[in-house]
C-alpha cells in the first residue's frame, strides 16, 4: 500500500515549509536589529567642541535651582548691602542702575548660549525621530511580510491537508470497497 508512503511525504514537506518559514523570520528580525544599531551608532554625537560644551554647561547651570538660589541670594545681598551697609556711601545708589546693567548684560549673554544649547537638542532630537521613523517603517514593512508569509504558510497547510483528506478519502473508499465484496 503506498498511501502511508504518500502520507509521509506531505508530513515531510509540511515540516520543510516550517522549517522555511522559521529561517525567514529569523532573518527579518536580524536585519530590524542591525538596521536599530546602525541608525542608534549614526544618532551618537560626534566630538563636541569647546563652544559647544560651553554652552550646553551654561544652559545646565541656567537652569537649575542652583543658579535661581545662588541669583536671588546675590539680587538680595546687592541690595542689602547697598541700603543699609553702605547706605551713606552706596557703590550703587537705590535706583540699583549699575544692577540693571549686569543683570541686562547676564540675560543678554546668557539667552543665547541657552539657544544655541537648545538648538542643538533640537537637531538631536530631530535626528532621533528621524531614525525612530525609519524603524517603525522598517517594523511595517517586516510585519507586512509576516503576513506574506503566514498567508503562504497557510495556504500550504491548505493544500497539504487536502491532499491528506484526499488519500483519506481514497483510502476509506477502498476499505469501503473491500469490505462490500
């Protein structure tokens, strides 16, 4: 009887198409990690340079409690001590021009190295989504794929257990047939 053989055979192919499908999947999720370590090392910055730095420090002390504690307790010793320390000989009498001055040129220095800070974050960030688009295009396209595939993967099955109801079919028939006679 070569039902059984045919049987095999299909079993055979069967595991084959699995053992197929199981390498390309492999292989899709290989290269989603190599193109998320390539887009991760080109993200990286490359060697900052003294401005650079400079203003990224700036930027980090501007805007912390430190600088708002260390502002406010110099604004009240600047004033304090010019009222009532030196108040019959202030180095900057009570309109405080002379403070207005320095915190005028403080905030005028200091907005931009905070921009150019910002702006670099910025670029950076801009980079960032840049990547993580491509990614997520990159995880769409390898999803659509598995679909591909699982449809494939289906449709073999499909044919598969046909031809196995087939011989089935054709086997229970025989029996069927032997035992009419």
């Amino acid at each position: 009887m070569k039902r059984p053989a045919e049987l095999k055979d299909l079993m055979e192919q069967e595991n084959l198409h699995l053992q197929r499908l199981s390498e390309l999947v492999k292989e899709a999720v290989e290269e989603e990690q190599l193109l998320s370590s390539r887009l991760i090392e080109l993200e990286e910055d490359k060697e900052l340079r003294f401005g650079d730095r400079l203003s990224d420090k700036v930027a980090e002390f501007g805007g912390s409690w430190r600088f708002i504690i260390g502002f406010f307790v110099t604004l009240f010793s600047w004033i304090i001590g010019n009222i009532w320390f030196l108040g019959s000989r202030p180095f900057d009498p009570y309109p405080f021009i002379l403070l207005n001055l320095v915190l005028s040129c403080l905030a005028a220095i200091q907005a931009p190295i905070i921009m150019m800070s910002q702006n670099r974050r910025e670029e950076k960030d801009r980079r960032r989504a840049k990547s993580d688009y491509m990614i997520n295009l990159k995880a769409e396209m390898e999803v659509r794929s598995l679909h591909a595939k699982i449809d494939l993967l289906i449709a073999e099955q499909m044919k598969s257990l046909f031809a196995i109801q087939k011989s089935q079919m054709d086997l229970l028939l025989k029996i069927e047939h032997s035992l009419k006679k």
